[in-house]
C-alpha cells in the first residue's frame, strides 16, 4: 500500500524547457513530503487510554503472586501489542515493555532513554496500583521510513 502512495506523491512531471510546446521530454524529480506520516501518527493520549483499558482489565482485583507475574507481564505485553495493532499503526516499531512487581509501601523509579526523531516517534505509559502490586506499562512507537 505505501510503496504506490509514495511513488505517486514523491515524484512529479516537469517540463525541461518552458519555451517549447513541441518538448515532451520530461525529468523525474523527487520531492520529500515531511508530514505523510500524519495520517496514521501516533498519538499517545489514544495509546495511554487503550494501556489503560487492557491493565485495569488485567489486574483488577488480582493480588501479586510472584510465580505468576512474569506470565502476566508477557501476556498483558501481548494484548497491549494486538490492541495497538488494530489501530492502524503499520509504520511504527511498537516496543511495549510491562513491569509488574509487589507493593511494599517503598519507593519504585523507573526511566527509559531512548535516541528517537521527535517529529515522528513517541511513548505512552500507564501506571496501576492497588494493595499488593504495581504495574507500568510502557509503549514506545518508533516510525519506520
């Protein structure tokens, strides 16, 4: 689908000399548009709320079993990934990383750091608590050109 839509908007007819009628000839020239992308752009505030839908179906009313957590976080990866998959986002890299841990009443930090086009790519996070686990789920869309 996008290899013809790039071929058709990337490139343009023009005429090598103005002054003749009877000239056909013509150069190809190619041309970038910055902004095709937007069509199917991600949008974090759209990804958050569909993080947010999955983990508090997920985990609601689940209490932290340290066996299970590990399959948890893969299987709410998986979904996370299926989700945002049916929203159109066929250009992007999606990285979803879910960490899911006990709730202890302690402090818990988290960064990421990443070298990305900031016209192009971004991140979306959800944090859920209740009384015996945590849970951050972080989506990273990478644009593929």
């Amino acid at each position: 689908m996008w290899n013809g839509l790039l071929d058709i908007v990337n490139k343009r007819q023009i005429p090598l000399s103005d002054k003749s009628e009877k000239n056909t000839e013509t150069s190809v020239e190619n041309r970038f548009i910055s902004c095709i992308f937007c069509v199917f752009r991600f949008r974090p505030a759209v990804v958050s709320s569909c993080i947010r839908e999955l983990v508090r179906e997920q985990l609601g009313g689940e209490s932290y079993d340290s066996e299970r957590s590990a399959e948890t976080a893969q299987t709410l990866s998986k979904r996370i990934t299926d989700r945002l998959k049916e929203l159109g986002l066929d250009r992007y890299k999606l990285v979803v990383q879910v960490v899911i841990g006990e709730q202890r009443g302690e402090g818990v930090q988290m960064a990421s750091r990443c070298f990305w086009d900031a016209d192009t790519d971004s991140c979306a996070k959800d944090v859920y608590m209740n009384d015996s686990l945590f849970c951050v789920a972080a989506v990273f869309g990478i644009y593929h050109y």
